[in-house]
C-alpha cells in the first residue's frame, strides 16, 4: 500500500514546503464549498457545458471577434438596448409585491372556473350594481382602475414625451 504523503510544495510561495495537515484543515474546513463545486462541474461536464467553456476559452480572440461582429448588427445592437431596458424594468418593480399580486390574480382567475350563474343569460345592470356593491368585488375593480390610470398615464405621457406621474 502507497505511503500517506506527508509533505506538499506549493508554486504560490516560491517553492515553500507546507505540512499536509494544513492542508487537510482547509479541505475539511472547505468541504461542503468544494463538494458542490464538485457537483456543480460534474453537472456542467454532463450537460456538455464545461467542454463548450474550454472550448471558447481556448478560442478566445475568435469568439471575441465573433461577438463584437455580432453586436455591431441592427439586431445585436437592438439586443443590448432590450437588455438594458429590461435591466432597468426589473429593477424599478417590486418584485414581491408584483409576485403577490399574481398569486391573488391566479387565485380570481382559478375560482370563477366552476361558477356559471351567467351562462345562460348575460348580467344585467342589476346584476352589475348588486356585484359592485360586494366589497371583495369593489377592492379588485379598484385596484384595476388604478393600475388602468397608470397605464394610461405613461401612455399619454409617451406620447407627448413626458414622464408620467406617480
């Protein structure tokens, strides 16, 4: 059976000799980062991924080339401008709020399913006003007009060039 190695030279120090217990602590300090690394590269390496990397990587200048000439088109340039528009989107919206409202957006659109007191006749204005008067009903038709006041405000606002209000 081969020897337990003992001691390990390390380029990084100028040829410095380090014991292997050192080491071994930062492996063991490291284990859980390095086991997912480790898993990570394995996926990677599975999917194709790792050689496609490699492979760019050592084609560097032409993959470069290939890029800059890809971004110096109409439809590259377009591209970063979507982007960035994009970019700048996400980080304007609340996210968490917006993730709330479609689950509350979901849920209304889910229950109504097997509802069909209307099938055979369509409502009334009757119908309408005894519907408005549900105060559930009045919550979600005013959180609606608000965000069609919005909507219509940055439309109009579009138009002439100016910001909207908030």
């Amino acid at each position: 059976m081969a020897e337990p190695i003992r001691m390990v030279k390390r380029s990084l120090g100028g040829g410095e000799q380090s014991n292997a217990p050192e080491w071994q602590e930062m492996a063991a300090q490291y284990a859980p980062a390095l086991e997912e690394t480790l898993e990570l590269l394995a996926v990677l390496r599975e999917k194709g991924i790792l050689r496609t990397l490699r492979d760019a990587a050592a084609a560097g200048e032409e993959v470069m080339e290939i890029l800059v000439h890809q971004v110096n088109t109409q439809g590259g340039k377009r591209l970063l401008k979507n982007v960035v528009a994009l970019g700048e989107v996400l980080a304007s919206v609340d996210l968490q709020g917006a993730a709330e409202t479609a689950k509350i957006v979901a849920e209304g659109l889910r229950q109504p399913a097997g509802a069909r007191e209307w099938e055979h006749r369509p409502p009334g204005m009757m119908d309408l006003f005894r519907a408005v008067r549900d105060p559930d009903v009045a919550a979600g038709l005013l959180i609606l007009l608000r965000a069609a006041k919005v909507i219509g405000q940055t439309a109009r606002g579009a138009e002439a060039g100016t910001v909207p209000r908030e």
